[in-house]
C-alpha cells in the first residue's frame, strides 16, 4: 500500500461542488493569501498576464447568473473568482516583439493566456482545498455578457475561467476518469 504524500491527498480530496452551504464567509486576507500562492503557478515566458476579479456581492452573483445558467454556484458559494487575460499585460516586456524574425508570443498569446489561467485557477483551486474549501471550476459562461456586467475593458480584458468557492452544502463527487492506460503512452 503505497502512502499519499499531504498533496497527494489534497489532490484526490479536491471534487467539484455545485452546491454551497451559502453561509460561509470567505475573509478578504484568508482570498489573498490563497490568491497569492495561486498566482506563484508557472506562466509562459513568465509574463504573468493573469488577473482575478474575486466577486462577493451576491446581487451581481445574481446578475451573472444569466450569462452561466449555474444559479446555485454563484448564488449559494462564498464568492466566485473570474481569471481574465489581460492583453496589455505591463509586466515585463515580451521575450519575442513582432518584427524581430519571431513574433510567437504576440501571435499565441490568447492560447499561451488560457494555459497560464489553467495553471493559476488549478493552483486556486488546490490552495482552497488546504484552507478547508472547496470550488468548482466553471468554462461555460458567456463572456461578453460578464464583460458588460462586470463593466471590464474588453479590448484589455478576456474572461476565461471562473472557479466559484465555499464550503460544499453537497460534497463533490469523484469523476469518472479514463484508466491511465489511455492517458498515457511511453516510448
């Protein structure tokens, strides 16, 4: 029997919730903490050019609800986090500039941006898991509606994944996962 390491376990312990307990109230300095170790995830060519919009006010909860079709995840959770892509990213300046004989990163940054999100959102999600919260992980939005709710810039601004958090009034359910042997190959 082979023993889990803390995050091994934390990882297998980690389902999504659709339904939250709609009481638990998330502190703004327990958010950051977990924000700021999410944001320590990877990021390609390290431009970091994710942002997150933590929303807790449960009337604009309600508001977004029209773009998602997920009532009782933004309604019943302590709060939802949307992670956009912010396309005029002041971090540092891009390793590749167009003109220079290689412009990958302003021809993929879109694609690079939804990878980077990934990473962030999953580290999010795992930081929560360890501070006693669980999150579901949500892609089906209308993001042009969210633009316009949430009044985002969005020439600067893609929304991209939004993870609601809280403590499950329902607990998560294990996924059906594909054997490993369909995963993975190895030559």
């Amino acid at each position: 029997m082979t023993i889990q390491s803390p995050v091994e376990a934390m990882m297998n312990a980690r389902h999504s919730v659709r339904k939250y307990d709609g009481q638990t109230k998330i502190e703004p300095a327990e958010m950051e903490t977990m924000l700021q170790t999410a944001f320590l995830a990877p990021t390609a060519l390290n431009q970091q050019p994710i942002r997150a919009l933590v929303i807790t006010d449960l009337a604009l909860r309600k508001q977004l609800c029209v773009a998602t079709g997920n009532i009782s995840q933004l309604t019943t959770s302590s709060a939802v986090v949307l992670f956009v892509l912010d396309r005029e990213n002041h971090h540092q300046k891009p390793a590749f500039q167009a003109g220079q004989g290689n412009n990958m990163f302003s021809q993929q940054s879109d694609m690079l941006g939804a990878l980077d999100t990934g990473l962030v959102a999953m580290q999010f999600m795992l930081v929560a898991k360890d501070h006693g919260y669980d999150t579901n992980p949500m892609t089906g939005f209308d993001a042009a509606e969210f633009t316009s709710i949430l009044k985002l810039d969005a020439q600067r601004y893609q929304p991209l994944l939004l993870v609601s958090i809280g403590k499950a009034a329902v607990a998560g359910k294990m996924a059906d996962h594909q054997p490993l042997s369909t995963l993975v190959d190895y030559r």
